[in-house]
C-alpha cells in the first residue's frame, strides 16, 4: 500500500502543523532525485506484480465464512523464511490494510531481456507464492483466497476472532465505523490506523460512500436502512447500500503491476499509453459485485476506495466556500489520474497545483507536464507522519516525497528511482480487481506486460481526452460493462500515420472491439500484441501459455467467459437460499467462499469463469 515507515504515528492536529514542511521538503527530494536520474538510460524492463490475498476461516458447522484478522501471525512466519535465504527466496510478502490481507510479489523483479520463456514461470511463481501460505495453514479452517471483496464485509460476525462489541463507533475510534471494527484494520503497523483517524479527521466528518443496490425481484423499493445513529441515518440513501468508513474500500484486494522503463522518457511514454487502457481493464477484472451482505448495482471496488480515503475538507469538495483550503479539488486522493506526462495535446481537465510548487520545479529544469504532475500531488496534504521523520536528509532520503506519493493512489503511478539504489524510472498499472485463481492473475499481468513491449515496439499510441478516460472509469464500474457498455477509444493506434481526413481520432466502442478489434476499425489490442509477437520467435511452449493468456483476455472482452463480478452474482442469484432480495446471507457466503476455495484449489473446474484453456475457440487471432 506503500511507504512503510516505522515510528510514533501523530495525530491529525499534530500532522497538520508540520504539512507545509513536508512538501517542501518532499519536492526537495524529488528534485534531488531528478536531478541526478534524469539523464539515465540503458534501463532493461524489469517488473514485478504484486498479489494481495485475503485470509477466510471457515466455520463448517454453523456455515459461515468469516476474515480471519491475525494475518500478522502468518506474515511474520512468511518474513522471517524470507530473511532467511534473501538472495534466492521466491516471494517477499508485505502487510495491507486489512489485518486479515498479506501482500506478496516476487522475490525478485523478473528482469526481461528478451528472453520469453520466463513467460511460462510466472504462474508458477504465482501458485508457489500461494503454496507457501498454504503450507502454513495445513490442518486449520483458514484458507488463502485473492478476492477483491469480501463479500459480508461489514456484517455482524464478519471477522474471526468476532469482535466484541461489533460495531463500536466510540469517540476515540479511527474510523468510527457502525460496521467495520478497528480491530479489523491491520493492527502491527501503525501506517493503517493512522491513515484511517487522520483521514476521517482532516475530512472533518465520517466516510460517507452509498452503493446503488442491485434491484432484484424481491428487494424492497425503495430500499432503506435505518441506523441508530443520526449521522449514518443523515448520510446513507435510499436505495443505496450505506459505507461508513477507509476499510470498505482499503479492505479490498487488487493485482497491481509495476515496470522499469529504459530511461525516463520511456517511462512518461509507457505511462500515457496505459491511462486509457486502466478502464478496459478495470472492467475486465471486474469482482466485486455485493458489499456489506448485499448485491449492488456495480461490479469493481474502484469508486469504494475512492470514497474510502477521500479526505478533502467541507471547502475542497465545494460544499462551502474556500477559507482555510486553496482549492476546490474534483476528486478524492484516491482516482483516476488527471494528466498525461509525454503529450499536452489530450490533457483537458483543470489541474490545481500550487504556484511557488510549479515555478521551483520548472526552475530546476523539470519539464511543464512533469512539473505540473507532481505540483499536483503534492496539493495533498501528509495524511500520515511519524514523529522521527519529520526531519530528513533532502539529498539521500526520499521519505517525504513518498509520503505524498504513495498516498496519492492513482490508476498509474509514475515513481522516480529512490536514492541510493540502481533502479530506474518505473510506471505501475494499479486499476485491476484482483483475480480469484493464479491462472488468471498470471494471464491478467502477461497481457498489461507484453501491451507495454507491443507499445514501444510497434509505436503504439491510445491517447483520449482525459475527460474521456474518466467518463470510461465511471462505466467500467457499472453492472456487467464489458458487455454492457462502451467506452471511448482511440481508432487509430499507430503513432507514424495520420487520421483520415474527417475521421474522429476515437470513438466508443465496445470491450470487444477494444481487445479483439473490429472489421475496418481498431485492430484490437490482442491482435496487436499477437503482431508484435509476430516478430520475436517464440517456442511452442511459450508460445501457448501466452496464448492461454490472451484467450482468457479475449473470451472476457467477447463475452464468452464471465468476469469474476458476473460468475459471483450469478452463484449468489442462483443459490436455492437466496430469496431474490439482494442479501447475500451467511448460508450463501459460505458457499459461494467454498466454491472459490475449491476453483482457486483446481478442486473444481470452472470453465464458465476460466474458459477452457486447451481449446481456442478465437481462432486464428493473428488474422483478425
Ligand atoms: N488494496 C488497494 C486496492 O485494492 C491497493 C493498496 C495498494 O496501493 O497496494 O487498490
Ligand atoms: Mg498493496
């Protein structure tokens, strides 16, 4: 989740007075970086994926299925045999805000230098990574599932142990959720807590987040929850399910991917290429269909976070008019990115930035976009410092620029090399929902991979308006939008040639068109990375694992296997108990866990969610 400082945690009041002493400081830092890597080149692609998995325990006598909170009991054991052998260990496994998620990515980053069948080992690294936690719960109830929600999150008993009182939304709580106890959120890392009390306190009020219920047949309409409490009752909608706090969207799952990039250009090229292919594979990845024991009206976690660290004040989201704050600021910390770092041309949206911020750095040389992308971050103020950090080395130390970097959690991060070590400049994909099996999170990282080498190498270019990629974000959330909806494309994807006179340079599209073409427009994106591949002499086994990949990929976008949104809804409206009024009860949840238990295990074929991948129904993509 990023910056993992250790210390004395400060309160908001205490934070705030040192806030403008961290930016400055933070944009020193940069600029001590810029300065000494800007010129660097010659990095070769290196890029890591980064799994987070939620711990189930499984109660089978009284059917439920509840988090398991003391995930640091098995992150500890998982660090200390990674300390073991640090030159060769396969995995590095963090903690994440949830108590009841582990982190993991490789143990090393793999490091391509054109040598493909490295393809083939990363599902491998995936399942052993996977194995080792398995190994660990040998002979408990607790399983280790990548589910980007739990889907009764916020229930009563959700967790394990159960938290007694549940809920407890006392004074001196962090969140002060009716739902989600504290004890919920990680507990031996002070980051989390810290994030979750000084971001509802710099809001100046509870999360507030409400969720279109999905109407079923028999769900009441309208539909209304009532609380004991007057805040909650004044914040929640009718026909919405009611979110009150950082952990119902933090205490969500994702995969991201990070990649170094050859030299910094690279990276700011790379970075544009992927900011409007985050929605497509936002709505591809889509597995999030019911918060809260409820079926909602949309099917990816995106907005929740969104939601559940947005902590601008009263002034900054334009409810009140400016006096303590500088800007009204459209969105939460948590969004959509809001410029393109290689062009100018697409950039249609208001940026705020700070004056002195943006004239420091185009002093120093750095150039307007660039300038302008980080003096916009860092209109964002520490959510979370730590009483020894306040003061820092500016050349040797990078603390305070990641502190509003890291908390600006944007669909892509552009990060610069920290101090002090050989790494590059690098971008990170940070859209997709995680998926259920290890099959699809490999095939999920080798699509984004080698859509970043079929970029670069055949000169590929996607820019939209921004506006119009924020537009396709808001729909890739939307119930079933791989089928359902389209989303702004760009036509014509070759950098060297020019649109057709009177042509639109983009236009909508669907999910299909978008990744396996269409007749007379859009190659697809599939298609074009087989082009690419086309290129590179491939052997047979490399050849079909990725091809396994990009199936899974295709047979998504054609509707042909369901998201993972789609398969869960259609489990829960299909369950004899379910009583077709949008609850997602114990008995159901349940079930539903034990048959992703059993997918994620091999135990159960499901070819309605992962195709079957022997057979390839597409065809002869490369044609299209
Ligand atoms: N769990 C968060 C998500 O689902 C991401 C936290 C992180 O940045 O690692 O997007
Ligand atoms: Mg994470």
């Amino acid at each position: 989740m990023g910056l993992l400082s250790e210390g004395s945690p400060l309160s908001w009041a205490e934070t705030k007075k040192h806030v403008e002493h961290v930016k400055k400081s933070g944009i020193r830092q940069f600029l001590s970086i810029y300065r000494r890597r800007k010129d660097r080149k010659g990095d070769c692609l290196k890029w890591g994926d980064e799994i987070e998995y939620t711990l189930v325990y499984f109660d089978h006598e009284t059917k439920k299925a509840r988090v398991f909170l003391d995930g640091s009991k098995y992150l500890k054991l998982l660090q200390e045999d990674e300390k073991r052998y640090t030159d060769s260990h396969p995995s590095t496994w963090k903690p994440e805000y949830g108590g009841y998620v582990i982190e993991s990515t490789p143990g090393r980053p793999w490091v391509f230098v054109g040598d493909f069948s490295q393809f083939n080992e990363i599902e491998t690294s995936m399942k052993s990574r996977r194995e080792e936690v398995f190994q660990l719960l040998e002979g408990t109830r607790i399983s280790c599932l990548t589910l980007t929600i739990f889907p009764r999150l916020g229930c009563s008993d959700f967790t394990e142990p159960i938290c007694q009182p549940t809920p407890h939304p006392e004074e001196n709580g962090a969140s002060r959720s009716l739902f989600y106890p504290d004890e919920a959120i990680h507990q031996d890392h002070p980051r989390f807590k810290t994030l979750t009390r000084n971001i509802r306190e710099r809001r100046g009020s509870k999360i507030a987040i409400n969720l279109p219920i999905f109407k079923d047949v028999n769900t009441p309409s309208p539909f209304v929850e009532r609380f004991d409490d007057s805040e909650a009752n004044a914040a929640s909608l009718d026909d919405h399910v009611y979110l009150d706090c950082m952990g119902f969207g933090m205490g969500c799952n994702c995969l991201q991917m990070t990649f170094q990039a050859y030299d910094i250009d690279e990276a700011k090229y790379l970075y544009d290429q992927l900011v409007p292919v985050c929605p497509i594979l936002l709505a591809l990845s889509a597995e999030t269909p019911a918060y809260r024991g409820y079926l909602v009206d949309t099917d990816c976690r995106w907005d929740v976070i969104a939601g559940g660290c947005d902590c601008r004040t009263p002034e900054e989201r334009g409810l009140k008019p400016l006096r303590e704050n500088k800007f009204v600021i459209p969105k939460s910390r948590f969004g959509s990115v809001d410029s393109y770092l290689a062009s100018d041309k697409y950039n249609d949206i208001p940026i705020q930035c700070e004056p002195d911020v943006l004239k420091e750095l185009l002093d120093e040389g750095v150039d307007m976009l660039l300038a302008q992308h980080i003096a916009h971050l860092f209109i964002r103020d520490t959510v979370s410092l730590f009483s020894e950090k306040i003061y820092q080395n500016l050349e040797n130390e990078s603390d305070h620029f990641e502190n509003i970097q890291s908390t600006n959690w944007q669909s892509m991060r552009f990060k610069p090399p920290p101090p002090n070590s050989d790494i590059g400049w690098r971008v990170e994909f940070r859209v997709c929902d995680v998926q259920v099996t290890d099959f699809e999170n490999a095939a999920y990282s080798v699509f984004v991979i080698l859509l970043t080498r079929a970029i670069l190498s055949l000169g590929l270019t996607f820019y939209v308006p921004i506006s119009k990629v924020d537009e396709n974000m808001d729909k890739a959330q939307r119930r079933d939008a791989v089928q359902a909806e389209e989303f702004y494309f760009r036509r014509q994807p070759f950098s060297d040639l020019e649109t057709n006179e009177g042509e639109p340079e983009y236009e909508l599209m669907s999910i299909d068109a978008v990744i396996n073409g269409i007749d007379g427009g859009f190659p697809g994106l599939v298609p074009l990375i087989w082009r690419y591949l086309d290129l590179i002499d491939l052997d047979t086994d490399t050849h079909s694992t990725i091809r396994r990949y990009l199936n899974l990929m295709q047979k998504r976008a054609a509707g042909k296997v369901l998201t993972g949104a789609q398969w869960m809804r259609k489990f829960i409206r299909s369950h004899p108990k379910y009583k077709k009024d949008s609850v997602v009860s114990d008995e159901i949840n349940y079930d539903l866990l034990c048959a992703m238990d059993k997918i994620t295990k091999g135990e159960m074929k499901c070819p309605e969610l992962l195709g079957d991948d022997e057979e390839n129904e597409i065809g002869d993509v490369t044609s299209k």
